[in-house]
C-alpha cells in the first residue's frame, strides 16, 4: 500500500465522516508547539465556538480530550462519579451498554433503563427509577440502532433536582438541535470525526456549572489522571502545561467547527432531514425499509434500514468496497439485518449517495 497518490473514497459510514476541505487545509498547517499563543488564540476560538454548538451558559466550561469519543465518555464518569454512587443508565444499544460498564468501572451503583433495539427509552421507565440516583446518563442518538432517544424530557425529569445529566451527544451536536442550558445537561461530549467532519483524535465537551461543583466536592482525587477536569483547566482556562495536545488536530477541528456555524444548525439539520428522506425514497424499490418503526424515534443522522430479504450483506458490502465505497451493517444485535448509513457531517450530501445508488442499481442488476 503505497503512502502517497490517496484514491477518492465514498465513505458512508456512520463515523468517521468524510474530512471537511477546510479541516484538511488546516491539517497541513505548520506545526506549532502546544504552548504557543496563537495556539492559545484558537483553543479560545474552539472554546466559544463549543458553546455555541453545545447550546451552553455564556461561561459554561468547554474543551478538547485528546482522544475520542469513548474518552469524552470515560471522562464524564470518572470525573463525576465516586465509589457508590447510584448512576442510571438508559441502555438501548451497544453505546448506552458502554457508558454502564465504564460507569460500573469508576465504582458506580449502576442501574439500567433498557428498552427493545430499535426503540428509544422510555421517560416514564425513567422517572420510575428515578429515586437516590446521583447521575442520569443516555446517549442522545444510539449509533448502533439508530434510535433517538428523548433527552429533552430525560432533562425535565431532573429539573429541580440534584442529580446530573450526562449526555453522549456522538452523533447529534453540530447537525442536530442540542440545547445544553435550556435542556439542563450538566456533561456533554461528542467526537470530532462525527456531526464535524474533522479527523478523529479529539472530543469535545462541555462541563456545567453544577457539573464543576459535583466535581470540586469529590471525596477522592479523579483516578484517570489524563482526563481529570482540574488539569484540563489547567490548559484550558489558565494556559499551563498539561499534557502535549494535538495540535495539528486543534487546528483542524477549528476549522471544521467554524464552517458548521458558518453554514448554521438550521441550515444542516434541515439538509440531514432531505437527504435522509431522499435516500430512504430512492432505496424503498429494492425492498429496504426503516429499522425504527416509530417515525418521532428515528436518529436523523444515522440511518437505520432493514435489508431486503435474502440480501447478501457481506457480499455486497465487499463488492461496494472494491468500488471505493464504504457502507456499514448492524452492531451487535443488528448485525446482517441492517444497514447504517451516516448522514452527519459531509457525510449528507447528494453526491456519494449518488454514487452509492448507481453501484447497488448495477451490482443488484
Ligand atoms: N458514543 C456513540 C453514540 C458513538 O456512536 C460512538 C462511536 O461510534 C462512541 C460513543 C465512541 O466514540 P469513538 O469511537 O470516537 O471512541
């Protein structure tokens, strides 16, 4: 495999996305070191523009993990969680069945709110649960189903009340509506190589207010050292050495954050929702359908649809490949029964899929 002379590629996988043009022109930057003050500069930018994603207060804590999605996953947990603490975890998917077993992991008193594959959580399972727990955790668009589960009302449960909200934001902030102050979630993060369409390697999160405060009253120092909230501060608010970030990566994500507020959230969940209807109208003549029967439960950017019958997932996925194209089956559970198309990022735009609809015409005859 040479290094050089990269082929195109139609990737429709639901993460990582295709890179943003702009992500990649900031990739081939000139390296600066991490304690560089235009470094500095664009880490502010990233920390504002955070904020306008997350949908947070105007002082709301953001910051890049230097690492992925499971790392702003594991950070939440091991920042905010003590041996004993009661967590409820809405389990609906291979994402959901993960955040339990890292929150087990930081000593947690783990309960589960589970609900059927392809269905979302139910608010009223969770408010039955509800009692002595210290943290509510769900993942907001459940990748491995392409469920989406209700977060708003997850929220409204908890209005009033000490225990905080955790929400894996993976496949939802930065394409579809995500209001972090008005909803009240206390922790969020996603992975860049998602909604934003940059390489993956850094997770965004956003840290309430009430999140800081849980976390300043800890009886024990955080056992992940990496990811503990007073060292990001460190870096984040008050420009110490902390651990060397990746650079090359914080230039990339700023760039690819700042084209998704340049095109505006209106204007991309709007262009998720089309394309999603465009493909799911365009692939009902060969015989696949939605995976989740209940309209309001469908995760616009991850789309889930069952095969045809007698369809030879494998097969025809390797033929796409050979082409050039990326399309991803089922998780787990799903596994040979569907298909997940991504529609996040650069992802959802006409072009591959039209690509994708002309190899399936032919090698489908
Ligand atoms: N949460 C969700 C909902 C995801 O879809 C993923 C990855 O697909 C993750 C967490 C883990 O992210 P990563 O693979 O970037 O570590």
């Amino acid at each position: 495999m040479s290094d050089s002379a990269p082929t195109e590629h139609v990737l429709l996988t639901p993460g990582p996305t295709p890179l943003h043009p702009r992500a990649v022109a900031a990739l081939l930057r000139p390296m600066l070191g991490h304690m560089d003050p235009e470094v500095f500069a664009i880490n502010d930018e990233i920390q504002a523009d955070l904020r306008t994603m997350y949908g947070t207060a105007p002082d709301t804590f953001t910051a890049l993990l230097s690492g992925t999605g499971s790392l702003g996953m594991e950070a939440g947990f091991a920042n905010l969680v003590e041996s004993g603490d009661e967590v409820l975890v809405c389990v609906n998917g291979s994402f959901g069945a993960r955040m339990a077993e890292m929150a087990e992991r930081y000593g947690a008193r783990v309960r589960v709110v589970t609900a059927p594959h392809g269905q979302a959580v139910r608010v009223e399972d969770v408010a039955a649960q509800l009692s002595g727990v210290q943290m509510v955790a769900v993942v907001h668009g459940e990748t491995s189903t392409g469920v989406l589960n209700p977060v708003p009302e997850i929220a409204q449960l908890l209005r009033g009340t000490d225990t905080l909200l955790t929400v894996d934001a993976v496949t939802t902030a930065g394409m579809q509506p995500f209001d972090m102050q008005g909803w009240g979630v206390d922790y969020a993060y996603t992975g860049a190589q998602k909604c934003l369409s940059a390489p993956p390697g850094v997770a965004p999160v956003a840290i309430s207010e009430r999140a800081l405060a849980r976390f300043a009253a800890r009886r024990t120092p955080t056992p992940l050292w990496y990811c503990d909230f007073e060292g990001l501060r460190d870096y984040w608010s008050r420009r110490a050495y902390h651990h060397t970030v990746p650079v090359n990566l914080h230039f990339a994500f700023h760039a690819a954050l700042r084209a998704a507020l340049d095109e505006g959230m209106t204007v991309r969940q709007r262009r998720v929702r089309e394309m999603g209807a465009a493909i799911q109208t365009a692939l009902a003549p060969l015989g696949f359908s939605p995976y989740v029967q209940r309209e309001a439960e469908r995760l616009p950017t991850v789309l889930a649809l069952r095969l045809p019958e007698g369809f030879d997932d494998a097969g025809i996925r390797a033929a796409l490949r050979r082409r050039e194209i990326s399309v991803t089956g089922g998780l787990g559970p799903t596994a040979g029964l569907i298909w997940r198309l991504g529609l996040m990022g650069e992802a959802a735009r006409p072009a591959p899929y039209r690509a994708l609809m002309t190899a399936l015409e032919d090698l489908l005859g």
